[in-house]
C-alpha cells in the first residue's frame, strides 16, 4: 500500500556516533544491494544469497576507503521488511561519513529521524504502541532538529542561503513571469540576464558545496595523521600535544599499539589525531610510506604531520619521503624532532627544505609554534574570515540537489528549451533548496511578481 | 406551485447555468432561480473567455460536458492561441465573444434541457432541516421543496456599487442586490468576508480614432474550444486595438483621487492584486509611464467598446476626462462609468472537496461566493457542485478531480485547503503538474469521466479513444523512421541544431527543442506521406508525446505519490488532540480544516512533513 512513495532508499549510521571498534551503516529500499554493489569491491551483491555476510573492499573510483563486511537481507525477511544492506567498516567517524557520502552519491537519501522503524511499521512490524514510540522520536527530533538547525549554521550559512532562497525565487518568478502574464505590458528579462542569474546562484551553492569537506572538518575536528619512522617520536608528541599519558610510550621501536584517537584544541580548532598506531605494521620500513596501505590511512587524513628524527634521518630519506607526501595532494608539516640532542649548526644539511619546524617532543620545544603552523596548514585564517560553511549531511545532499536541478536549468536555456520546462528544472531547484528554507509555494512566486510587476488590465 | 426539485440553483451567471446543465442533463429534477432572465449568463466583466490557465479551464469543462466551450465558440468574434511560441502546456486558447449573442445562446441551451425548470425571482432564505438543506424561500414568500440546492450568487450578495463618493445596493449595474441569505448563513454559523473587484467605462465605438491605435487581430488559423465538431471554427474575426496611457492620463486622474473610494477609505473589501483599477496601478507603479489598454467591442454588430485595463471608480466625470487624454479616444463619448463592487463571499475552508458546505448537507457553494474571480473559475465550480449535487441526492459517487487530473481539481483543492485571501484567479504556476494539463490532452483527461456521468456524449468518448490510438500508432511509426546524415543536417543546420554523422532515428532528432516534424516532413517525402494519414489533432498529440515524454514522465511518477497519500482517507472528526505528538499548530489547522485525506492534510500550512509522518502511523498500515 505504501510502496508507491517508499520508492527510494535511505541511508543512516546505525551504531552510536563517535569513536568504537565498528560502525554500520545501514540501507533500506529497493534500490540498497544496487547501490552497494556499485561500490563495493568483493561479491558481486545483486546475485549473492540473502543472510550471508561479505568481505571486501569499499571503493570511491581508484581510492580505498575500507575494508568492510557487508551483510545482505533481502525483504521481507529483514528489519524493515525490504531489501536492508549493512555495512560493517571501522569505527571511525570519518570512514563511516566518507561511505555515506558516497552511498548518498549513488542515489541513496540521508535518512530522516525515526524512518527505518517508521517503515518496519508501515510494512508491519510493529503494533501501535511501539509505533506511539515512533511518533514520540519524530515529534521530539523534529523539535530537536529545528534548535540543532540553528546551531549548526556555522558564519553565515543561514543568510547566505536565504539570500539563494531569494535569488532563486527572483529567478523562478521571472520564468513564471513569461509563462502566465505573456500577455502583460511588462518587460520581460532576456535569457543572457537569466542565464547569467542561473550562473551566479550556481556559483554560491558550488562554494557551500565544496565547503561541506571544510565544514566537516572545522565541525567534526581535522583528521590528521602522525607518520614518520618507528622511533621518531610520534608517542611521545602525542604525549606532549595532548599534555596527558595516553599513548605508551618506550624506547622500543613499535610500542604504540593501541588504538589511539585524541584531540587538540587550537584556538576552537579541533585536531583529531587517528589511528596512528594503524601504520605501525606499515612504516617498520619508511619506503613503505608508498605502499597502498598506508596511502589508505592517510588518504583518511586532512592533514599529515610528517615527523622525523634530526639525528638520524639522512637528506636523501628526507627527499624521497617529502615526493611520497606530495604526491597525497593532502596538507602535510614536516617536522623535525628531537633537536634536543642535537646541535643546531647541523640542521645546515636540511636547509634545502623550505618550512621545515624543528621541536623537542620531550623537552616541550617549538611545541607552540608548531600549532600556529598547524592552523596555518589548513588554511584556517580565510575559513574564518570570509565563508560559510555547509557542516550538515542533509543540508550538503539538498544543496546537490539543488544545484544538479540548475545544470539542469542552464543546459535547458543553452537548449533553448521551452520555459515551461525550465520551470520544472526549477521547480525541482526551488524544493530541494526548501528542505533546508522551508518550503517554497506558488504565493511565495506570485507575491514577489506582483509586487514587482504591474499585472492586469 | 412546485414539485420537490432534486437540486435548485440559485443565480444563472457561469456556475449556476452549467451547473444547472450538468444536473439537469444527468437526470436530476432543476430548477434555476434568477432574479432577471433576460440576464442569464451576462458577462458581467470583459466579454472573453479563456486565456492563460483560464483557457485550459475551458476545454476541461467541454471535455467533461459542460456548456461554457460549446457556447463560447458558438458566440466569439476572435479567437487566439496565447504562447504558441511556449511549450505545448502554456498554449491557452482565449476568445473575445459577443456578449449578448454569449447570454442567448446559454439561454437558448437552458431552454433545450428538458427537465430543467427557470423560475425568475429573488431567492432570500434557505429552508433547512434537521441540518439539511430542504429548499429555498423566495422574495415573494414561496417555499420551494428540494433535496440539494447549489448557491451560486456572484456579486449580488449584499452588493454595494461604488462610483466617486456615490454608492448603492446592486448586484451590477443596474441590477438589484439579493439581501437575506448572508444573515442566515451567519446565523448557522457560517463564516463570511467582503471582497472587491470592478470594471472599466464602456464606450461609443464610433468616438474613437483607431487610427492611432495597434491593431490585434485573430489568428490567421484560428481553433476552438469545444472538443465536440458540432461547432466551427471562426471564417472571419473581429479586431481588438491597443492604446496606452500618458502622464496626462495619469494627472487626470490624479485629480480624482480624493474623491476615489479606494483611497478615501470608503471600499473595505480586498481586490484582486492582478486585476487592479487603474488608479491603483498609477498609484502603486507611479515610475511607469504608460498603462495598456486594451479596445475591445462587445460584439459583431454593436458599436459598444470595453475599455479593457482602464477598470475605475472614480468619480464618472474625472473618468471621462482622463479618457479623453488617451490617443485614439479624444472625441469619446461614454456609454457608462466604470465602478467597484463589494461582495460578500464565504471563505471555501468551509466546503467540502465536493463543494458540499461542511455545515449543511446538500448545501453546495459555487463561483465567486468562494472568493474566486473570472468567468471560467466560476463555471467549473458550477460544473462541479451541479454533478455533486445530482450524485448526493441520488445516493451516488462524489465527483472530485485531483491535482494531477484538472486545473478545476487544483482550484477547488486549493480553495479548500488554503482559502483565499483575495479573489482567486487560475494561473498555470499554481499546479504543480502543469506539464500534464494542457489544453490539448482536457479530452484525453476527462472525457471518460465526463461520459461515465453521462454529461459526456458516445461520440465525444469514441472520438477522444481514436484519437489516442491515432497518436500512438504515429508515434510508433516515426520511432521506425531513420535519416541519412545528409538528408537531416540541412534541416538541422536551418534550425541552429547539431549535425549528425550517421543514420539517426527521428524520434531522437525530434526530441531537440528547435527541430520540428513540418521540417522534415518538407525535406522527406516519406515522413510527409506518413504524417499525412493522421488527422491534425493526432499529430499534435503525438509530437507532444515524442517531444515531452521525459518531462511528462517525470510529473508523472510526482503525481503516482501524491495520489498515494490521496488514497488515504482521514476521518473528518477524527479527534486530533489524542495525537499529542502532532504539534499544537497542525492540531489546531486539522480540527478546523477537517481534511478527508492525508494529501490534503499535507497541503494545509502548518501541517508539516513530521505531522504527516505522524499520522500515518495512526492511521496504520
């Protein structure tokens, strides 16, 4: 009965957020296991058994993200009564959000507060009083939703995207203009005025798109990673940046074994130092900086600290490694270390390298300069100043939306397409634009033609 | 005197003769009350019909079998077809008619109806028992018995007539206004509001200097409404001319102003915002130097003109002085004045989706009582309330359109679950699936529900089936068709299209915006031959299929969930406070509004989407 408007599919984090030893994923609707299977690397999934769990590999293009298990039920027999995928990946916050941007790409929607046990009711698997149990949660989140809205505009956001709602509006209502008042005495915008209109609204949603990653980071802290050679020192800077005991910390190369995930503070920027100890394995050998493993941390990573030991790193170690970092096309400081036993007159053999900052880990020197230069490393000062940012899920995914309608738009007008038909691209705009304004209806277009427009004879 | 009727219409203007057709021709026992016959179906504004959105109302209420296509192509003098350059949803047809030849052939229809009873005389109570309408009390006393009666009073309620700082009672001018049925609707506890709208002086044709005027004729090809071939088109038309206002005008009119009821304050009743007089655009626009105005006669024979765009009321000699200022009208002489007129209306949030008033049963509202505007607003709603009220009384089917079906589903829909602030007007922005309701497809749309109702003919349906199958035996033929580059890249190249480098099909090719089928078939004999063997309408019908099938689509699939959410039916008195979940706002708007589906509850503000997650798992599974 329900089927004909449960026609997508809806994606959400099914464990806690934060930090754990896994998190899944959760997918729900006919089009899960085809989703999955596009992105999945292992079994292919539209033909695999029901129940069954599968290894493999979740893959953006060429990069890695995880590797995962997933596991299939295909309805009815499942929580919601149709197809469900789980994604079993590692617990951090940031693998699971990069697998849900990247489901959500491929066709799945961000799921709404309550939904998938909304929909296990609707299918009927519930009976009523667990289902007033779900109306609470809907009630509760979408008053929560609307104050954590609120807090979640960062800068400028919400009148940034009122002024797009606006702009936008200015536009559909010209459009609209054409379509019923033809007949009118007005002037009526040509369509170079139009398109150029379409371009810069466009403009500002790539922008907020773009600083969706930005946002993330400055919302969720930047995930940064600490690599360099066993025994340059990467625990006890740990150690010393977090001004507390967490990492065991010895003289014997590859003691850092436990999972470590930590955070700084500098100047409310938060940095989120992750899985460290995960490249153990990997960086015995600092050639192995190249191998796919370790790319695949660090690909994690929106900033990589790059430590060495002054004392025993040679120039020629230094250069090769520094072409490797490179080639991550991530932010990257290199540092070096432990200039506490060392004579400064020595640093001579690395001052071919530009921007290298020299500390001591131990004896807490060059430890403030070093955090300036983190935040200059990620380009804090013009995130500040000038922009807003898109820090929430639904927002980004309905700010896609909207702009996938404009290209729509603007291919139409190089078409030369009727403007009927526009004014569904736009129409198409106006709604996903909505899901973050509120909604956009037709008083909204003609209040603003009307009192822009001399109308009627 | 009188038999129990099954339904009495009150008022013979748009919606009370269509819907007195409707339920007289589907069987019911009518009558219709009117307060002067020979003013039945009196344009009492413009004399057109039609027009963007309005147009497109038109062919739906042929398509369904009513009177207003038929009667409109029976009377026009013009006819044209409004944003052909547009794409095919825009296309409105619209025509100037003559206005007492329009009033006499709607009488002329009336009197072919046989069991459909007149009675002239004003209607000033309704008999009501036991909550149900019972019949209608008349000025003269006379109680008449019936089981449905449809309201269909237009501006004769209450009617106050202003012009300068005079005013009157009156329905129109000249026209008494009808007293009584507000008060006792009141007093029933029904809601009701005033509203305000006017009309520009007529004049002397043969004052006028048209020379100095543009003139608009008819299209070289003109069309028509009506689906059914017993009407023509038009052999010869008549033109309609253009002139503007100055700031002459302007100051002329200016000096009127204190003496405009508008301003003076003495008019409370709210106006169209689309139609305004034109010393609301002066005032309101005052960088605009000039004001269109459209000279239109009322007919074939008569000299009378409609000064279209110059609506007033301003004292009558400030009115003929600002006209004589006008190029072309400067020897003018004034048939009469232009005026305002206040109204009352009840808001439609009381009605039904049927047009069924929530409080009293078999009471039906239709037209401008509703708080619409336009000719073609107030006969759909009488097309409606005269079917509904036939079903009612004979224990029938209700008849609502949906969104995605009509523009008549989408004004009623709207007047229901928004209301209306000012009077309300169709544009073809307010459907969400304006792709579907054209013009072109009303038959395809609504013939069969139309015929079902048996207001539709046998041969209406079996016409509309052929030319459905028509069109899709084109379509399937020009989906065969394959072009050589060098026979299609001349007709690409002269339609600013993109060559192709090898054999393409015609479908694809016919789907780019600039490119279409005339071209190829001038270049192609064998396209030429093909198209040749269908009837005009069927190739329209299939080149719109071919061109717009991705958009057509797309509402489409829009439209299949809406419907889903229509389907699910809410109990009016379902009791919302025992939802504490819902917030206060949608409690509050669902207890007053009453919606009988979800999708209508989804359409009232201040309903949310979580309110409507909310009450579907009320309502269960």
């Amino acid at each position: 009965m329900y089927t004909a408007f449960i026609s997508d599919t809806i994606v959400a984090l099914a464990t806690p957020p934060g930090v754990g030893a896994i998190a899944v994923l959760r997918l729900s609707g006919p089009q899960a296991i085809a989703i999955t299977d596009q992105v999945f690397q292992g079994k292919k999934l539209t033909d695999a058994p029901s129940h069954r769990a599968y290894v493999g590999f979740i893959v953006d293009g060429d990069r890695s993200l995880d590797e995962v298990v997933v596991t299939l039920f295909r309805g009815p027999k499942s929580f919601t009564k149709e197809d469900v995928v789980e994604i079993s990946c590692h617990g951090s916050p940031y693998i699971a959000r990069e697998i849900a941007q990247l489901l959500i790409r491929q066709g799945a929607r961000p799921s709404k507060p309550g939904e998938f046990t909304q929909r296990a009711y609707l299918n009927g698997r519930f009976d009523l009083a667990q289902a007033e149990a779900v109306a609470d949660l809907i009630a509760s989140d979408s008053l929560a939703s609307h104050q954590m809205a609120l807090q979640q505009m960062r800068g400028g956001f919400s009148k940034e995207i009122q002024q797009l709602r606006t702009q936008l509006i200015h536009f559909a209502s010209l459009i609209e203009l054409e379509l019923d008042f033809s007949e009118e005495d007005v002037e009526f915008a040509d369509r170079t005025q139009l398109r150029q209109l379409v371009v810069e609204i466009k403009r500002v949603i790539d922008r907020l798109v773009q600083s969706f990653a930005l946002g993330n980071v400055l919302k969720n802290g930047v995930p940064t990673v600490i690599v360099g050679k066993p025994n340059a020192g990467k625990s006890t800077l740990l150690n010393t940046l977090l001004q507390e005991d967490k990492a065991i910390v010895s003289e014997i190369p590859g003691t850092t074994r436990d999972f470590i995930e930590d955070e700084l503070t500098v100047e409310g920027v938060t940095f989120r130092f992750i899985d460290t100890a995960g490249l153990r394995e990997t960086v015995d050998k600092i050639e192995a900086i190249g191998v796919q493993r370790t790319r695949e941390k660090m690909s994690q990573a929106a900033l990589i600290l790059y430590l060495f030991d002054v004392n025993t790193t040679s120039e020629k170690e230094l250069i090769r490694d520094l072409e490797e970092l490179k080639s991550l096309e991530i932010p990257y400081l290199i540092v070096g270390n432990k200039v506490d036993t060392f004579e400064e007159v020595q640093l001579e053999k690395f001052h071919n390298f530009d921007g290298i900052i020299y500390i001591s880990a131990k004896r807490e020197n060059g430890i403030e300069e070093m955090k300036q230069r983190l935040l200059e490393t990620i380009n804090y000062e013009s995130l500040r100043n000038n922009d807003t940012l898109v820090s929430n899920l639904r927002h980004y995914d309905s700010l896609r939306e909207t702009r996938a309608a404009l290209e729509e738009v603007l291919t139409g007008m190089d078409a030369r397409l009727p403007g009927d038909l526009l004014a569904q691209h736009i129409r198409q705009a106006l709604f996903h634009l909505g899901s973050i304004t509120g909604e956009v209806n037709t008083e909204d277009l003609l209040d603003n033609i009307f009192s822009k427009f001399c109308i009627g004879k | 005197m009188f038999p129990e009727y099954d339904v009495i219409v009150v008022g013979a203007g748009h919606a009370g003769c269509e819907a007195a057709a409707a339920a007289a021709t589907m069987g019911s026992r009518v009558l219709l009350c009117t307060m002067n016959m020979q003013t039945i179906a009196q344009m009492s504004c413009n004399p057109a019909m039609g027009g963007v959105a309005k147009g497109q109302i038109v062919r739906e209420i042929d398509a369904l079998g009513g009177l207003s296509g038929i009667i409109t192509d029976k009377s026009m003098i013009q006819f044209r077809m409004l944003n052909r350059s547009k794409g095919p949803a825009m296309w409105s047809p619209r025509a100037q008619s003559d206005r007492m030849l329009f009033a006499w052939e709607w009488r002329l229809a009336l009197e072919r109806i046989p069991n459909l009873d007149i009675w002239q005389e004003m209607v000033s109570g309704l008999v009501i028992k036991d909550g149900r309408i019972a019949g209608v009390r008349t000025g003269l006393g006379i109680e008449i018995p019936g089981k449905a009666v449809v309201l269909t009073n237009g501006t004769f309620l209450n009617g106050i007539i202003h012009i300068g700082q005079k005013q009157f009672g009156g329905g129109r001018t000249g026209e008494k206004a009808a007293t009584g049925i507000t008060e006792q609707l009141i007093e029933l506890g029904f809601e009701s509001g005033r509203m305000k709208t006017g009309t520009p002086p007529r004049v002397d044709g043969r004052s006028l200097d048209y020379s100095k005027m543009e003139e608009q004729a008819g299209d070289d090809n003109p069309e028509k409404f009506s689906f059914d071939p017993q009407t023509k088109p038009l052999t010869q038309q008549r033109s309609c001319f253009i002139t503007y206002t100055n700031t002459a005008v302007h100051e002329t009119l200016k000096e009127g102003f204190d003496r405009s009821p508008m301003f003076t304050g003495r008019i409370k009743g709210l106006g169209p915002r689309y139609c305004p007089s034109v010393e609301d655009k002066i005032n309101r626009f005052a960088d605009k130097e000039r004001h269109q105005i459209f000279v239109e006669p009322e007919g074939w024979d008569t000299v009378e003109i409609y000064v279209n765009g110059f609506s007033t009321s301003l004292p009558e000699d400030v009115q003929y002085k600002a006209l004589t200022k006008i190029p072309g009208f400067e020897n003018v002489r004034m048939y009469r004045p232009g005026y305002a007129i206040e109204y009352d209306f009840f808001p439609p949030t009381q009605l039904q989706l049927t047009l069924e008033t929530k409080l009293v049963q078999n009471l039906f509202f239709a037209g401008q009582i509703n708080g619409t505007t336009g000719y073609e607003e107030a006969a759909c709603q009488g097309l409606m309330a005269g079917i509904n009220a036939h079903q009612n009384v004979h224990g029938k089917e209700a008849v609502i359109l949906k969104r995605s079906e009509a523009y008549i589903g989408v004004l009623i829909d709207d007047l229901v679950n928004k209301g209306t602030e000012e009077p309300y007007r169709m544009f073809t922005s307010r459907a969400e699936y304006r792709i579907l309701l054209r013009q072109d497809n009303a038959d395809i749309r609504l013939t069969g529900i139309g015929h079902q109702l048996g207001l539709a003919s046998d041969d209406r349906l079996h016409r509309m089936q052929q030319k459905v199958k028509g069109a899709q035996e084109l379509v399937e033929k020009l989906k065969e068709i394959r072009v050589a580059p060098d026979i299609a890249n001349p007709v690409l190249e002269a339609n600013d299209s993109a060559a192709i480098r090898e054999r393409s099909g015609l479908y694809q090719l016919l789907k780019r915006p600039t490119v279409t089928l005339e071209h190829f078939a001038a270049a192609v004999p064998e396209i030429k031959s093909t198209v040749a063997a269908y009837e005009q309408e069927m190739v329209e019908q299939a080149l719109i299929e071919v061109k717009y099938r991705d958009y057509i689509d797309k509402e489409e699939q829009m439209a299949k969930k809406m419907i889903a959410l229509e389907n699910l039916s809410l109990n009016p008195n379902f009791n919302y406070d025992s939802i504490p979940t819902l917030s206060i706002e949608a409690r509050e708007k669902l207890k007053r509004m009453k919606p009988q589906t979800l999708g209508q509850a989804s359409r009232i503000s201040g309903v949310n989407p979580s309110d409507i997650s909310i009450l579907m798992i009320y309502l269960g599974r």
